[in-house]
C-alpha cells in the first residue's frame, strides 16, 4: 500500500471523520456541530485537510488539494453559521447542507484512493477512470441529494416546532 507516516495519520483521522459523520445522519439525520459526532467530523475534517495537503502522489499541488482547501472553506463557513448564528433558523439549512456537501466532497478522493489500493495487491480498479469509480461515485452524488432534500424537510420541521415555543 505504501503509505507514507503523514498518509497512515491522514488516513486514520479521514477515518474518525467518517465516523464522525456517518454516526451524525444515523443519530440525527445530518452532521449535528452540537453533539460530540459533529465534533468529530469538524475537527477529524479539518486535520484531514490540512494533512492532505502535504500528500502527493503526482508530485505538486493537485485536484486533491483543491478538494482538501475547499472542504475546508465549507466546514469553516458551517462552523460560522452553526457558532455565530444560532437564533437564525435559516441559517441551519445552509450548516446542513454545507457540511453534508463537505463530506461528499470528502468522499471523492476517498473513493478513488481505496478503490485503486484494496484490496492490497488485487485493487477493485485500475485507475480513476475505471468504471466503478465513476457508478460509485454517481451512486454516493445522488445519496447526497436524497439526504439534503430529507435534511431540508426534517430542518424545516424542527424550524416550525421551535417556531412554536
């Protein structure tokens, strides 16, 4: 597998903040910034971020780092909204869906580097361009815009019954 110490770091942290995630939508229905799961995805997504742009395997700045800088951006402005807006109710439609549109982009280079590198030794594709990257891909882009519609429903839900306290 060849991975560097900063790759292996890399990778148990992107872990966490899947984790982090994924335990986030079970638990709540979207990263919740208020809850430790939530907590786990901003930082564990932050520290793999940053670690990835110390990571190269073309040599030089790559789409990878454009990914890594923008997922930054996106939980960044989240955390903005989340800490700095809290009565606005609006606000949470845009934390919701920038933090779930953060780990979709997370999951582009995630696909593609443990699809081309597992299993070790007889990966399940060839290279970025093989076909069940791209149908994986397709099916993760549209979980995500079935998740956002759900997260807009449920958000206008609690939106209202907050309205009504």
């Amino acid at each position: 597998m060849n991975l560097s110490i900063l790759g292996i770091f890399h990778t148990v942290i992107g872990i966490s903040a899947l984790a982090g995630a994924i335990i986030g939508y079970i638990k709540y229905g979207k990263i919740n910034l208020a809850h430790l799961s939530g907590k786990v995805y901003f930082y564990a997504t932050l520290i793999t971020s940053l670690s990835a742009l110390g990571i190269s395997k073309a040599g030089g700045f790559n789409a990878g780092h454009v990914f890594s800088l923008f997922i930054i951006v996106l939980i960044s402005a989240a955390y903005f909204l989340f800490s700095g807006k809290k009565e606005s109710s609006k606000a949470r439609y845009f934390e919701n869906f920038l933090l779930s549109f953060s780990f979709f982009l997370s999951l582009v280079p995630t696909i593609n580097e443990t699809f081309t590198r597992v299993p070790i030794g007889h990966p399940l594709a060839k290279d970025i361009k093989d076909p069940i990257i791209g149908q994986t891909l397709l099916v993760i882009f549209l979980l995500f815009v079935i998740g956002s519609i759900f997260q807009f429903m449920r958000q206008k839900k609690e939106n209202v019954e907050i309205s009504r306290l």
